[in-house]
C-alpha cells in the first residue's frame, strides 16, 4: 500500500486506448502503467505493486509468460495476479490461471466485476495479513495459510534473523542484501504477506523467540533471554519487549 492506504495497481496492457480506460475506472488506487510483459516485469520490481492486471496477448514477452515469471521472482511471488484478455475459452482461462492468475476476466470486461475483483483480492490479503499477525503473537503455526512461496520466502528471513541474533548485529540492509533484494523491496514484500513492515515484523520474530526462552524451562535469566535474541543491553531487549507486548519481560515471567 502507499502513504495513504490506496493500493497500488500496475496495468499491462500493449493498447494505450484500453491501457488508459483500464486504469480510468479503478477506484481508489494509485495506477502505474506498462506496456507489455518485459516492461510489467521492470515496473512491478522497481514498485512491487499490490495487484498487477494484465492483457494476454501482447508483442515481446506475453502476459502468461509474465505470469510465470513473476509467480518465479522471489521478489515478486507474491502479487496477486488478474488477467483481461479477449481469449474467452475455456483453455484460454485454464492456461492463465495454470501460468500464475488469481482471476480471469473477458473483454469486454464489466468495470464493477473488475473493481470487485480488486477488493476481493486485497481483503483476502488483508485477512491473511491478519491471521498471520495474530498467530505470530500467539507462537502458533503461523504459515499454515501462506503459499509455499510465501512460507519459503518468510522461512528465509527468519533464518537470516536468527543468525544475525546470533551475532548481534541484526540489520535489515545485510538482510535484505542476502536475498538480492533493495530494503524497499524486502519492506514492500514483508508487508504484503504480514501485513506489517519489514522493523515490525523483525521486532515480532525477535520477540516470539524471547516469549518462547522466558516459557522454557531452561533457568535463563532476562539478561540471558536479551543476548539470545540479540541485545547486548538488557534495558533495550526490556524496552523492546515492552513496545510489542506492553509488559516487562520479568513481568511476563511472573504471569499464572
């Protein structure tokens, strides 16, 4: 999303006329613009949109091969995908969605299907970003919802968190650096699934991993539980924990 809420919607389309009429009946967005498969690809990367609505048929790269692609991109995987295209068969709309399309629409397209299609979409997103949040704060398996991609890609970045724990030195510049990624894109990717920014969202998995050391067993004291989650400040890890949870840490351990 941008600033102000509004999603952001990249349009691939090779006809400027239905290129512009396209974007001209979104409601509520902020609209980007490409004119076949090569550019969608460039374009979504530089601005990891939250939905991406393409044509088929255009010259270079398709919009199927741009589908796989992108649902191929770790970067990209996420996007929800809707293709308008005037191949109305059957096997037209199978081949898309196979490619990677979460919806397929004929031309003519009816503008209040494609704007539902729009929000469905993104309170789908939202629902997900939602459990995901929920269930992170309550140590569950939280990924039993995501795509194989999506639990890949988060997978990741926990393993590269729980590392840089290690060394305290957590950084999202050296992460975001280890998955090929700008800081914009891994801010933009985490967000999309979690529906939190990329600080946010390390601070939880820090966090989740302190909750599960102060609930063991293991006799750790608070200053103990700090340096596993990577502060070498007891009073930091404290403040930390207290942002997230509105409690101490040793309040925490003294809860029934």
């Amino acid at each position: 999303m941008a600033k102000d809420d509004k999603p952001v919607i990249l349009v691939v389309e090779d006809n400027n006329d239905i290129l512009n009429y396209i974007g001209s009946v979104i409601n509520n967005a902020h609209i980007h613009y490409a004119h076949d498969g090569n550019d969608g690809l460039e374009k979504a990367t530089n601005i990891i949109p939250d939905i991406i609505i393409t044509d088929i048929m255009m010259p270079g790269m398709d919009g199927i091969e741009m589908c796989r692609q992108i649902r191929q991109s770790e970067i990209l995987s996420h996007i929800p995908i809707i293709v308008i295209s005037a191949k109305a068969t059957d096997a037209d709309k199978i081949e898309g969605i196979n490619s990677g399309a979460n919806a397929y629409l004929y031309k003519p397209f009816n503008a209040e299907e494609l704007n539902a299609t729009i929000v469905s979409l993104l309170e789908r997103r939202k629902s997900l970003q939602a459990y995901l949040s929920r269930n992170l704060a309550l140590d569950e398996n939280y990924n039993e919802k995501l795509s194989s991609a999506d639990q890949d890609f988060l997978n990741k970045v926990i393993d590269l968190i729980y590392a840089q724990m290690s060394d305290l030195k957590v950084n999202l510049n050296d992460i975001a650096e280890s998955l090929n990624m700008t800081p914009r894109q891994l801010n933009r990717k985490i967000n999309a699934i979690t529906g939190d920014n990329a600080s946010r969202y390390v601070l939880q998995v820090r966090m989740t991993r302190a909750k599960q050391l102060l609930d063991s067993n293991s006799g750790y004291t608070i200053a103990d539980v700090a340096y596993k989650c990577g502060y070498e400040e007891t009073g930091n890890f404290t403040r930390a924990f207290k942002t997230l949870y509105n409690i101490t840490p040793t309040q925490y351990r003294k809860m029934p």
